[in-house]
C-alpha cells in the first residue's frame, strides 16, 4: 500500500508482539473521514491507535501520514493530535494555558497564538472559562478542553482513544455533537476508539473491527452492519447470544 492524500492513514503490513500478543495490520483510513476502531477487550484498538499516534513502533512495516513514512518519528514529531478518556489537563494550570500548551509547550505565545487559544475555545463552548482550573470544571467541560487544545495543534489528524467512556449519557451525546461539529468545520482525519456500538454508528462512516490482533473488518459503517455472519461483529451489534 502507499498513501499520498492529506492526512490519510496506511498501516503497510504493520507488524507488532507486545509479550505474548500479535498484531497484524494492513489498512488505509480515508483522509477526512471519521473511521471507528472497534472489537473485543484485548483485540488491539489502542495499540493500532498507538501505531499511528507513535507510542508504538512496529517490528516491521510502515505507517505512513499523508504519504509520509512516520514509522520513525517520535509522538511529537507525527502530524496528529491526541484525545483521551482521561483528558490529560494539568490540574495547576488554567484551563486558557492548558489549551495553549497545544501550540507550544513552553508557553511562548504570541498575539496571534493566543487569538487561535480563545477562538478555539469559544468554539467548543468554554469562552469565559479561560481562568478556571481543570477542578472547576464538569467532567464534558474538561473533555471540551481537550477538544480545544488539540484544535489548536493544526493538525490533519485527531486521535480519540475512548474519549466519551467516563461520561454519563447526556455528556456523552453533546460531545459527540460537538465532535461531528468540529470535523465538519475543519475537515480533519478522526480516528475515534470505542467500544459502544450506538457511538459507532452516531459517529463513523467507516469502521476497522479487530478480532484477536488483526482486521476482521475494513469498510463503510452501512456494510459492517450487515456483516452479521461474523459471530464477533454480531455481538459487538447485540444480535448474537454467542
């Protein structure tokens, strides 16, 4: 495989052993898609997420951003940004120098940076909010946080690792609004990992399903729907008792 359009993701025969588990990834992501990770505790959701995000280097093959080869490239280095479950805000820090942290980490902001810092936040819903401390803040306000600092990143790609999980289902549906929300405004790459079948169809055009290390599904959300014969993805669905 090659891949050479803005902010598309290929795993080119993607090896991996992490002790006793192996992983095997071949698959491309279409640029400016949403595409769902999902399958069964253990199939290897986060560790693909890993392989492209680069906290994971593959024994052998190639990830590949935009048609660059990143297999080598440090995290930070790699043109995507990060969401997690946990958020990742830093308790001491208010909420505008948390999302700032996203343009430089050393806080050197210039006017114009700090413009791009309350724009980003003013369209997640948290204008008003820059002095207040991660404490303060509801669980959905800390996640829309999150979203900001990794807008203001600019980068093609935005990596979700579970990042609703923790939320109750109200806080869970308005992030996924803003979520469908932010891709429509700026036409990024979004990887979202979960494991909730409604999220799944909410959000995903299309859908990589992982079973024991590997693909067992790679293509729009409308068809793994019907993939019902596979007794993995019939229970992921709820239409299996096995």
């Amino acid at each position: 495989m090659s891949g050479n359009a803005t902010g598309d993701i290929v795993l080119d025969g993607v090896k991996l052993r992490l002790g006793e588990a192996a992983f095997d990834f071949d698959c491309r992501i279409g640029a400016g898609r949403i595409t769902a990770i999902a399958g069964p505790s253990g199939s290897g959701k986060s560790t693909l997420l890993n392989l492209i995000a680069g906290f994971e280097r593959p024994d052998s093959g190639r990830v590949l951003i935009a048609g660059e080869d990143v297999s080598g490239l440090a995290p930070g280095r790699r043109p995507v940004s990060l969401v997690f479950q946990d958020n990742n805000l830093f308790a001491h820090l208010d909420v505008f120098t948390n999302v700032g942290l996203g343009i430089n980490p050393a806080l050197r902001l210039s006017a114009a940076d700090r413009e791009a810092v309350s724009t980003a936040l003013s369209r997640v819903g948290l204008a008003g909010y820059e002095k207040r401390k991660p404490a303060t803040l509801s669980g959905g306000e800390r996640q829309r946080a999150a979203f900001a600092r990794a807008l203001v990143r600019r980068k093609p790609v935005m990596l979700l690792d579970e990042p609703f999980a923790a939320l109750d289902p109200g806080l869970r549906s308005s992030m996924a609004d803003l979520l469908i929300d932010l891709h429509g405004e700026t036409g990024a790459t979004i990887v979202i990992v979960s494991h909730d079948p409604d999220e799944v169809a909410r959000l995903a055009g299309d859908v990589l399903f992982l079973d024991r290390g590997g693909i067992v599904f790679d293509g729009p959300h409308a068809e793994f729907t019907e993939r019902v014969d596979l007794e993995v993805i019939g229970r992921f669905l709820g239409l299996s008792g096995g």
